[in-house]
C-alpha cells in the first residue's frame, strides 16, 4: 500500500517560503511513491483548545460527543484530526512567528491532545506510530526554538521524527535560491517515507539518510515549485488584493 503523506501548511501566505518548502518536501514524498495531500489552516476555523483535559483527565478524548464539546462541532478540527488519521506520515510547515510556530499550528498542537489523550481511554494514542517531519521559514532567527519545540511535542504525542527530519530557512529572499534548504526539505519528505516504510518493516536498502540533490534534479525541482507558488499567488489574489 502507498505510504500517505499529509502536508499541513500554516502560512496565510499560500506562496510563501513555507509552501514552497513543503511544496518540495511532498514532491520528494511523490518521488519515493507516497501519495500526497494538503492542508492550509487557514482555510479552516481552528479555534483553541477549552481543557477540557485540566479539569478531568478523560475528558479529553477523539472524537468527542458533540454535547460534551464546548465547540459542539462548530470548528474545523475534526477535518484536521481525520486527514491526520487517514495519514502515515504528516509534515507540518510554518512561518516563524515571534520566534516560535504560528498562532495557529499551535492551537492545531493543542487540540491534538484529544488524539494523543486516547492513551488514557484506549491505551494508545490515535498518533502513536506515526511519522512526522517539520519545515520552518523566517528571516532571522527562531528556527531552532520552533523545530526543536515541534519535534518534542510529536514525540511526546507518539510521533516519530526521522533523521534529517527537519529544514529550516532563515532569510528576506526566496528560499528556492537556497540549494541548502532546498535540499533539506526534501530530504524530510523523503524520509518521513523511508521512516514509514521501514516501520512497516519493507525493505529500503542502504542508502544514506540524508541525500544530496544534483544540480540539474535541484534546477528542475526549483522551477517546478516556483510555478506551484505562482499558481497559488494567483489564486491568492482575490485575498490579498496587495499582492504584487
Ligand atoms: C507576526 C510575525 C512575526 C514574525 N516573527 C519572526 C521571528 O521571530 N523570526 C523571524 O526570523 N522571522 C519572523 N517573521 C518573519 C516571517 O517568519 C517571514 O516573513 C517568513 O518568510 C514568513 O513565511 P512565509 O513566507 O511562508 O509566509 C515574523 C513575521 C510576522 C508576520
């Protein structure tokens, strides 16, 4: 069976340093034979998590009974939670917003408590075995604190990240510019594939971790992406009027 990868893109910036970088991680993931979806949050109503966790442990729970739910259904979350559930391997991609992951992949972290939180009513969490990757753009600092916090958190929910299962760029410009990130983003998506597959214990040789791209594969792979970019700049139009 194709390994699923789902990539959630936290930008409001459909086009920006972010897509483009999970724009590459899931065409590396289509590469290796993965088949693909795409989640940006803010075409959906994330609201923050109410705790129903602090007041009693089990009542925090996936999926909840719409009259114990003080959102009673009234968000996207639960589209969110089963794309993740239909999901081997999920690669999250955000801005760098003050230092650390946007507003709304964290309230995305918080609300999947419920899923982790099954531990406690079915022994397992309804992530446990799955495979995570994180991808962060910003233009001077704040990487480390954001992936570094990511990749403790999807651990802690029972998420495996791979080796070289992150990429960050740090910078004003286009990050296709950089062979460097480019580079590491693909490497994530395709080592959340790897990592999936050697989970379910096929086969995938010796081949190191961590591939370099050769430049005609990192020319042609930047031209395919800036033309997704464009598409979604020009989708984004309507949006953001201001666009130039
Ligand atoms: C609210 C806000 C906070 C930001 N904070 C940081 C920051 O702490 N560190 C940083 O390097 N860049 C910061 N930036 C810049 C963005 O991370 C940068 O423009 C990034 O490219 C946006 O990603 P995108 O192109 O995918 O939208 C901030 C931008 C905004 C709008």
């Amino acid at each position: 069976m194709a390994v699923r990868v789902l990539g959630i893109h936290s930008s409001p910036r459909k086009y920006g340093n972010s897509f483009k970088m999970l724009w590459i991680a899931l065409e590396a993931a289509r590469r290796a034979g993965a088949e693909t979806a795409y989640i940006n949050l803010y075409d959906l109503s994330i609201g923050p998590c109410f705790a129903c966790y602090s007041d009693h442990f089990l009542n925090c729970r996936y999926p909840k009974d719409p009259s114990e739910c003080p959102l009673r259904g009234r968000d996207d979350y639960s589209l969110v939670a089963e794309a993740v559930l239909r999901s081997d391997a999920v690669v999250f991609s955000t801005p760098i917003y003050w230092f650390m992951v946007s507003g709304v992949l964290k309230n995305l972290f918080d609300r999947m408590t419920s899923l982790e939180n099954m531990i406690y009513h079915s022994g397992r969490s309804l992530v446990d075995g799955k495979v995570a990757g994180v991808l962060a753009a910003g233009e001077e600092a704040g990487a480390s604190t954001a992936l570094s916090w990511s990749v403790f958190t999807l651990i802690n929910m029972g998420f495996h990240v791979p080796a070289w299962g992150t990429a960050y760029y740090h910078g004003r410009g286009d990050v296709l510019d950089d062979k460097q990130a480019v580079s590491d983003s693909y490497n994530v998506g395709l080592n959340v594939v790897r990592l999936v597959k050697v989970l379910r214990g096929e086969e995938i040789g010796n081949e190191p971790w961590y591939r370099f791209l050769s430049d005609d594969e990192y020319r042609s792979l930047v031209e395919e992406a800036r033309k997704a970019a464009e598409e979604m700049k020009a989708k984004q139009r309507r949006d953001r009027p201001w666009l130039r």
